[in-house]
C-alpha cells in the first residue's frame, strides 16, 4: 500500500478514471434531493426504456455479427495480409514489411472489436508493447471505434434502416484516424 | 450502402472459404489454425475428448472441406448466440443509465449542461432546437465517450438517437443529425482511454501511458474528418432525404419555435 501521493501516473489515472461514475451519480442524487425530484419514480421510469431498447436491437445485431464473423472465419484477413507483405517485398519496400503487422489491426478494428483486441495481443506478444509497432498498435487502437457495431446498435435502437451518409463518413473518419496513427507514430516514436 | 457491404461479406465470406477449402484439398492436407483453435476450444468445455470427439477431429484434419464447411457453420451459430448474449447483458446497463438518466433530467442537470454548451450543440446539429432533450442526451453521451466511460456511454447515446428519431419526419431514413452524431461518436473522442492502458498494462509495459499524447492527437484528427466529412457528404444527391422531403426538416423550426416561445404568454 502507498499514499496517495507516491502513486505511479498511470494508477492515479486508474484511479480516477473509477472514481467517476460514483461521484457522477452523488451529484445527480444531490442536486435531485435539492430540487425535491420524486427520485425512485423518476429512475424506474427511465430504467423502462433501457429495457425495451436493449431489446429492439436485437435482430439488428444479429444480423451484423453473423456476416461479420463468417467473413473472418474463411481466413481472408490472414490471407491478405501475407499478399501484401509478398508484394511490398517484390516492389522492394521489404524494409517496411514489420509496419504491416498493423495492417491486419486497422481492417479489422471497424468490423470487429474483439477481433480488434486478439490481433492487438497479438502485436504485443510478438513485438512488445513498448516497441515502435507496439506504441502504433495503441495509438491506432485508442483512436478508433468499432464503427459497424456502433452503427448497428444505435440505428437498430430507433428502426432506422436507411443510414444515407453515415457509414461512408464513418469510414473516412476511421481512415483519418489510422492515418493520423501510423503518421503520429513516425513523429513521436520512432 | 449497408445492404451491398452486408450482401458482399457474405459472399466473400463463404465463397473464399470454398475456394480455400478447394485450394488446401488439391495441395494437401493443412487445416487452418482457425479450426485447430476452435476444436481446441470446444474440447476444453466438454472436459476429456473420448474416442469419438477424437476420431472426428482426425477425419477434419483429413478433409479441408469439412473443417471449413464446420467452421463456417459453427460460427454463424455462435455469432447470432453471442450478438443476443450482448442485447441481454445490455439490459442491466441501460436500465442502471437511463434511470440514472432520467433523475438528472428531473432535476435540470441535463439541461443546465445543454445550455452551458449550447453554441458548440447548435453549430454541430443545427437542425435540433433549442432545448430539445436530443441535446442533452448528445452531450451526456460526448462526455461519457471522453472520459472513457464505454458501459455509461451506449444507453446515453441510445437514448439521444430515440430523441433524434423525435425529430425524424421520414422513421426509417436517418436524418442529418443522426449521421453527425454517429460520425463523431465512433471516431472516439478520448480524453483517457482507459481500455488501451489496461491492454497495455495486462501486457508488461514498462509505460503503459505513453501512447496517450499519440491517442489524443489522432483521435482530434479523425473527429475533425468526421465532422467535416459528414457535412460534406451530405450534399451528395445520393445521400438525400427521400420522396423530396425537405433536407433538414426542422431547421426552420429555431426560428419559428423562437417566435413561438415569445408568443406564448
């Protein structure tokens, strides 16, 4: 045990990262209180919805999940992945091959955040997470969302089925962000 | 849009698992670690493999049709079990949420918060009015996203989206709103990305928060794209509002709602 003080950052982070949800939730029952808010009916009220909604997204992500984990079962991530790596040592940027270990993690990290999340290990087992590709890995992994599910969940939660520019803009956002990764990498950590 | 990409992963999907499997029957036997992983996986739950399980497992070592066609099967099985296993584990947070929701709505907690950053709300979604709920609930969602609140986050964003859906003329199309909304929402504005530090802490790192001035950069940089890229695209012809609704309903309605509210007493 240590004081207060003497923690490392990333434990004072820890910390305080948990500590926001119980005083988030004084604050909202203090204020209530103040306000003379009748709370437990008001909480049961809203609880309701979180029943219903959860519910309706069902079939949505059904769905979503199933083409999804089918796609990444027949094996075609891995199999690309060694394509490129072979072309980039024909077009002589072999040099730049361990980079692509990252390529699998920026295809993956829209579709799948589990998938995400094993191809990350994965990178950490191999090149450590303190090394260059390790740092790139987090960078890019902390950047991101995994934008097909969060897409599914909330169109699925009001029955929208036409999504119009959304994925697309989505997409290029995620683009952005993995790029931003790979470049900001290059700039802070190589 | 989503229906072809939805429509080709599929194909893709199986088709290249066939030709896989039609690949690997002409070179010779080399099941995928894919397959090895998961029968690994299912003998684990069942305990000992007997002698059946184990006379199985040779005959998909054999015959790289049967592990793909297996494989494939199994996982669309799993998939759909494991998406409903997600909705049902989502019940007990949202009701927790939005209950919680709920009272600092009561209270004019959701409020003050849309009103402190009513300029930042109005310039992002001009088409939501004024002290519309979908505000508040937006905002709560944003700030739960950038403390890295991933479990508060989703039934906040929930709810915010049935208050857009409020405001949706059309029901089933998404309005702009919506699109801008899920644009900045999934590029992840992270001011302490507390998953990635628990990834990277799990895995011996000497400095599990030095990737997080990396983080924050790229995560500005791909909000800023989604913003920019939503408006953008939504001009497109192609992603307009269907039957020659109005592009963006009820942005008229400040204006009007303003007057309305003056006209009231």
């Amino acid at each position: 045990m240590h004081s207060l003080f003497e923690m490392p950052f990333r434990e004072v982070m820890d910390t305080f990262s948990q500590w926001v949800i119980p005083v988030v939730m004084l604050l909202i029952v203090v204020w209530a209180a103040l306000k003379r808010v009748p709370m437990y009916e008001s909480f049961v009220t809203g609880a309701k919805e979180g029943f219903d909604v959860a519910v309706m997204i069902i079939p949505y992500l059904v769905a979503m999940l199933f083409v999804i984990k089918v796609f990444m079962a027949s094996g075609f991530f891995d199999d690309l992945k060694t394509a490129v790596v072979w072309v980039m040592g024909h077009m002589g940027l072999g040099a730049y091959t361990e980079t692509l270990d990252v390529l699998p993690l920026a295809l993956i990290r829209p579709l799948s955040g589990s998938g995400a999340q094993g191809v990350l290990n994965d990178i950490y087992s191999t090149h450590g997470p303190d090394s260059f590709i390790g740092l790139m890995a987090s960078t890019m992994m902390g950047s991101t969302e995994t934008t097909f599910y969060v897409i599914t969940v909330y169109f699925g939660a009001v029955q929208v089925k036409k999504m119009r520019h959304t994925l697309p803009a989505c997409l290029i956002a995620d683009a952005a962000g993995i790029i931003a990764a790979v470049v900001l990498a290059y700039i802070l950590f190589a | 849009m989503l229906n072809k990409i939805w429509c080709a992963l599929l194909i893709l999907g199986i088709g290249y698992g066939f030709a896989k499997a039609v690949y690997r029957s002409v070179t010779g036997p080399s099941p995928s670690r894919t397959v090895l992983d998961q029968e690994a996986d299912s003998g684990k739950e069942e305990g000992v493999p007997d002698e059946k399980t184990r006379a199985d497992q040779a005959k998909i070592e054999r015959n790289p049709f049967l592990a793909m066609g297996k494989s494939l099967t199994d996982t669309s099985v799993q998939a759909a079990e494991s998406a409903v296993a997600i909705c049902i584990g989502l019940i007990g947070i949202m009701a927790l949420w939005l209950g919680m929701l709920n009272v600092a709505k009561d209270a004019g907690l959701v409020d003050a918060l849309a009103r402190a950053l009513r300029p930042a709300v109005r310039w992002l979604f001009p088409d939501v009015p004024d002290g519309h709920p979908a505000q508040g609930a937006m905002l709560m969602n944003i700030s739960a996203n950038m403390l890295g609140l991933g479990n508060a986050a989703t039934p906040l964003g929930l709810k915010a989206m049935r208050e857009l859906q409020t405001l949706n003329p059309t029901k089933e199309t998404a309005t702009n709103a919506m699109a801008t909304f899920l644009a900045i929402n999934t590029s992840s504005v992270t001011l302490i990305p507390m998953t990635i530090i628990g990834y990277r802490v799990a895995n011996q790192s000497d400095n599990p928060v030095e990737p997080l001035a990396g983080i924050l950069m790229a995560t500005i940089v791909s909000t800023t794209v989604a913003i920019l890229a939503v408006r953008f695209l939504a001009r497109w012809r192609i992603f307009a509002m269907p039957q020659g609704l109005p592009q963006s309903p009820p942005i008229q309605t400040r204006s009007s709602t303003d007057r309305a509210e003056k006209q009231e007493p």
